[in-house]
C-alpha cells in the first residue's frame, strides 16, 4: 500500500514539473530565439574573421567608400585639362614667343633736309643704269670731263651727231643728285652765289614736286645764281625766263627773285610731265633743244651776231653730273663740244 502511494506521489510530482517545464518553454521562446541568432551571427562572424586570418595576405588598392549601388564611383571630373601623356624619345616642341625682328629690305630713300614738303631728292650712293638706242648709260662713280653717276655724255647727247637727238628716257626718281642743304654746307660750294635764295628753291621745289637742286643747278648753269643776269636773247634774271613769261612780274620787274624762281620752277616741272616724264628731255628743251636735233642745227648761231644763242651741246653733261653733284663745271672744265667758247667773252 505504502509502495503504491509512493509511485502515485512520484507521479504526480513528475507530471507537475513537466507541466511546469512547458510553460516556461512558451513564455520565453521569442527572447531565447532572439539572442540565439546574435549568437549565430556573433558565431558565423566569428567563423568568417577566422578564415580570413587563417587566409594568405594579399596587399590590396584602398577601394572607395561604398555608396547605395552596388556599382564602382564615377571618378570625380574637374575643368583643367588633362597632362599630356609623355613618350618615350619624343621631341618636344614649345612655340617659339620670342618677338622677331623685321628688318626692311626696301632701298634707303634719301630725304632732302628741309622744312618743305618736296620729293626726296635720289641718292648719289648709286649709278644710274638705264640704257638708251645707242647703248648702256656709261654712268661712271668719280665724275670726269664726259662721266659721271648719271651717264655719259654720249648717252645724254644720243643721235645728236648722227641722225638726230635721240633722249634716253630717265625719270627725276632715277637721277643720282646731291642734297642742296648739304652742298650749301661745304665752305667750297659752288652754289655760295644761290644761298641767298634757298628757302625760294626749296618753297618752289615743295610746290613742283621736284628736288630744289635741280631748281638751283639750273639757276647756276643759266646765269651763276646772278638776279640781275640778261641772256643774249634777253633772258632774264635767276632762271633766265624769256620775256613772254614775265607777264605779272612785280612792279614789271622780270628779275625779281621769287617772280623769277616761281616761274622758272614752274616751267622746269611742266615740261617734265609734257615730256610724260622724261627728265634728260624736259632739262635740255630748257635750253632749247629738241627731239632730232643735229649738230648743224645746235650750233647754226655760232657765226651769227647772237653766239650765244647757239644750244650748248655739253648742257646736261654739265646740268646732270656738274651741277647736281656739287660740282662746277666751269671750274672743272666739263663736256667735249665747248662749242660756246668760240663767243665773244667766253674764250
């Protein structure tokens, strides 16, 4: 009896703790579940870093900071312009910024020292070259009795002994002259007699376009820059003007100097362009030459009561390479003809 209690008690007891047993398991399942997954996860991790230690080391790149996508970072893109990439042995070349000099290949003009506006007077520092029908120009550095920068004197003369003159065609651009400031300037000049009356050669040169010299050359080959000088045919005064271009001279008076410059710079410049440019041609028909002048007709005066009206057959020898260089002439007994010498007061 006693043993079949004792088992009932057991019994009892034992059901009781295992009913006790299941409740405790329900209340606390979710808890228990809970913190049996961190440890998982705390086991799982801790499984990972233990391969990983145990796994060879490698040297890896830092990579970026991870964004939302799974995708690598755009690189980050900024305004400078990338480098060039280097190559190997390649020339490298830079612009060349220095500042060139350039230099001017144009001939040197030579301008007349003067406050006027007239053309440059040409440089002595050439020869001319022109040729003509009977031949090159013969234009020699030193001047001679028949040569000089501007030609010879059968270059000037071309035809005159034959079958008429023949001009060689020469520009006032092509002549080889001297400055007149600076042929004034020597204490030996020739053209002392015109210094009183320069600033009406080079007023008039300005307004004619053409180099003062050959306003006073010609002054110094008609009348020795005389004011008072009279041809023999009764030429007047600097220029030696014939006396139907007196008209409107001051007073009547023909001589006077700035009458007389004007009018005879004046007539130079207009026959030059009639002469559609022809400077050789324009100088000597000053003296009253022509085109196909002869010798015989040059000098048919010569045994007349006018001498002197003859044409000077050594004029632009002496005009061109006499006074445009500075030179006399007379003094340095220019040309070959001299036909003018065989006249009263001239020998």
């Amino acid at each position: 009896m006693k043993t079949t209690a004792l088992f009932t008690f057991l019994f009892l007891a034992v059901g009781m703790a295992e009913a006790s047993s299941q409740h405790h398991r329900l209340g606390i399942s979710r808890i228990s579940n809970a913190h049996h997954g961190r440890n998982v996860a705390r086991h799982d991790t801790s499984s990972e870093l233990t391969r990983r230690a145990d796994a060879p080391k490698k040297r890896c790149k830092p990579k970026p900071k991870a964004t939302s996508s799974s995708a690598p970072p755009a690189p980050t893109t900024t305004t400078a312009a990338p480098a060039p990439a280097e190559t190997p042995n390649e020339a490298i070349v830079k612009p060349n910024t220095a500042k060139t000099e350039t230099k001017n290949t144009d001939p040197p003009k030579d301008t007349p020292k003067q406050e006027n506006n007239s053309s440059p007077a040409p440089s002595v520092g050439g020869l001319l070259t022109i040729g003509s029908a009977c031949g090159a120009s013969g234009a020699t550095d030193k001047v001679t009795a028949t040569s000089g920068p501007n030609g010879n004197i059968d270059f000037f003369n071309c035809g005159v002994e034959g079958s008429g003159w023949n001009p060689p065609h020469v520009t006032v651009q092509d002549l080889k002259v001297k400055d007149l400031g600076e042929v004034l300037n020597d204490p030996n000049s020739p053209f002392k007699p015109c210094a009183p009356f320069i600033d009406m050669f080079y007023k008039y040169a300005a307004e004619n376009g053409i180099p003062p010299i050959l306003i006073a050359a010609t002054a110094m080959q008609e009348s020795t820059c005389n004011p008072h000088s009279v041809g023999g045919g009764g030429e007047q005064g600097l220029m030696q003007i014939t006396k139907e271009k007196c008209g409107g001279a001051p007073g009547g008076n023909c001589q006077d100097p700035d009458f007389n410059i004007r009018v005879g710079a004046g007539f130079l410049a207009n026959t030059i362009k009639n002469a559609g440019g022809n400077v050789i041609q324009a100088v000597a028909q000053y003296n009253g030459w022509f085109p196909g002048m002869n010798i015989g007709q040059a000098t048919a005066a010569r045994n007349s009561a006018c001498c002197l009206c003859q044409n000077n057959l050594d004029y632009l020898q002496q005009y061109f390479n006499g006074w445009c260089q500075g030179i006399s002439p007379y003094q340095n007994h220019i040309g070959k003809y001299f036909n003018l010498d065989v006249c009263p007061g001239r020998s």
